[in-house]
C-alpha cells in the first residue's frame, strides 16, 4: 500500500486544490457521507478520502486499493493504491471518458481518443501546466496516456468479487463502471469453495475440522458442491449440514438438506428431522421435511420427492449481483 501522495495532498493546501480543481479529487469532500450507506460484500473496511462535484466517492480499501462510487449506483476499483488512482486522475483528466477502452484499442484509437477530451477540457479550463506542477509536487512518475489506460483497465478488471460494492442497507450491488467482459462471477466466488470441496473429498483432516467451523468456507464449500455433484460426498454433506444448522435457518442448511435428502435414504431421516427441529426457524424453513417412521412407501420416497420439489441449479452463466444464494453476503 503507498499512501504518500495523499498524505502530501493532506499537508499541502495548495496541492489540495490543485488536486480539486482541475482534477475532481476534493479531500473535503471525504467528510461528508455517500449519497448512500454502501459496504463492501467482502465485509472488509471502506474509507472515504475525497469526492467529486458529481456526488462520487473514493474510497480506500484494506489493501489500499481505491474504489470508486458514483452517485448513480455504479462502482469500481481505479487504482492499486491512491499514488497509482491519482496518476490515473492526474495524468488523464476526463479518466471517466476512457473506462471503455483497453490495450487491445490500440496506441491509435486511445491517443485520438484522449486528444478529443482533452481538447475539450482545454475550452473551458487549463490542465496542463496544473498537471506538470501537481505530479512533480506529488513524485508521480510521467507515464504515457496509453500506460495510464492500461493500468486504469487492469485496476477496474479487479472489482469483482473482493470490491463488489453493496448498498449498506438493501444489500442490492452496484453496477460495474465499466462493461468489460469477465468470467461469470460464481466462477472467482467458487474457487475457495472448490478447493475445500477437494480437501474434504481427500480427507484432510485439518480441513475436516476448519471449513465447518467457518460460516464463509463452510457455506462456499456447500455451493461448491451444489454444482459438482459426487457419490461419495454423503458424509461429507452431512457433517456440513449438522454445523450450518448452528447457524439456524439460512439457505445453505435447505441446500445441504436438499443435497443430502437426493440419496433417497431413510436413514438419513433422523438426521434431517433432527435439523429441522434445531430452532423455531429451521422448523419453519425446514417444514417439508417428512417424518422419519411414515411407514413405507412413503418412508423412502420422502426425502428423494422433498428434494426432486426444491430448486437445486446449475450455476448461472452471466454475472449475478449477490443475493440470497451468495454466501459472501453474510461475512
């Protein structure tokens, strides 16, 4: 994490306004809040310091990075740290201009097209000689305009999962700032899981003993399952289900139910009801479940036609804001 430039912008007055106008970075902005109170889905730490004329905030994550929110509910990470995010601000004025653009543009198409912004920025105010006196002030390297798109394209590529921005109170996400394409984002939200999923199947027991005891792996490790379905994972879904129980009614306990109920198996009758019986909530979320002892048929039909009515997907093939299904929505 590199923080000197903003801790010169903090003791400077003067390169604090050059940094306002004409870059859009006004640390006195940072007192005063969002348009909205957001969070991080990650759980981790947000803070603000600056914002724009347009409502935006940026904000420095717990590694440094810094995140930009607008205030039309669309965010994104701008730079690996605030040096690298002002470099970006400084060196391409109007930087909102170019979050379409990539190195696959070509030196070209990303000159031509910052020569027409900046020339429009030059009608109404200067920005050259303010530019050359706020980097040389702050020791920010002189990158080309093509650098300063790649870097800016790699920092918003960073976003999801661990920056996704939520509203604070709704828990709906942000929109990207950028449009991109990306891997579907179950696939980055799933590599954890899918890891512990293969430690659990080899038996690891230091694993055995850790991801229940922990809600996000624990839970992660369930979808994971959910979505790569093996025959002998029985055990397994079952030690993980006894623990998410603990958590009382959550959508992971009606999937490891669910994934544990496909066997069709009476014995695992006992179990499931004994879970369902943990809480008020799980009694009430779990209240399909049939009792164990129905007496055949019904006794081992029940659990494989409890199952074959819940919703048990693929995953999707498109980005998806988090939601219910998401466990990272629960840090």
């Amino acid at each position: 994490m590199t923080d000197h430039a903003l801790r010169l912008l903090r003791q400077d007055a003067r390169l604090a306004e050059l940094a306002t106008f004409p870059f859009n970075f006004d640390l006195a902005r940072a007192d005063h809040d969002h348009v909205e109170p957001v969070r991080l889905a990650s759980g981790r730490p947000l803070e603000a310091v600056a914002g724009d004329d347009t409502g935006g905030t940026y904000f420095v994550c717990a590694d440094g990075s810094v995140l930009y929110a607008d205030s039309e509910g669309s965010a994104g990470i701008i730079g690996s740290s605030v040096d690298e995010a002002l470099e970006i601000l400084i060196g391409l004025p109007g930087w909102h201009d170019y979050m379409d653009l990539s190195p696959e543009a070509g030196e070209k198409t990303i000159l031509a097209r910052i020569t027409e912004i900046e020339d429009e920025i030059r009608e109404d105010y200067s920005i050259d000689a303010e530019r050359a006196e706020l980097r040389a002030a702050l020791g920010l390297p002189e990158r080309s305009p093509v650098e300063l798109v790649g870097l800016l394209h790699a920092a918003l590529l960073r976003t999801e999962p661990d920056f996704l921005l939520l509203n604070g109170e709704e828990l709906c996400a942000y929109d990207l700032l950028d449009r991109h394409p990306r891997p579907p984002l179950w696939e980055p939200v799933l590599a954890q899981g899918r890891a512990d999923l293969a430690l659990l199947r080899a038996g690891d027991r230091a694993v055995w003993d850790a991801v229940p005891e922990d809600p996000v792996r624990r839970r992660l490790a369930l979808r994971a399952a959910q979505f790569d379905r093996a025959e002998g994972d029985h055990g397994l879904l079952r030690h993980l289900m006894r623990h998410e129980a603990s958590s009382s009614m959550t959508d992971e306990l009606r999937l490891a139910a669910v994934l544990v109920g496909l066997r069709g198996d009476v014995s695992d009758l006992p179990l499931l009801h004994e879970v369902r019986e943990t809480d008020y909530d799980t009694h009430c979320g779990l209240s399909e479940i049939p009792q164990p002892g129905g007496g055949p048929p019904s006794c081992c039909a029940g659990p494989r036609n409890w199952t074959t009515r819940c919703s048990v997907r693929t995953p999707p093939t498109s980005r998806c804001a988090p939601g219910p299904n998401w466990p990272w929505t629960r840090a």
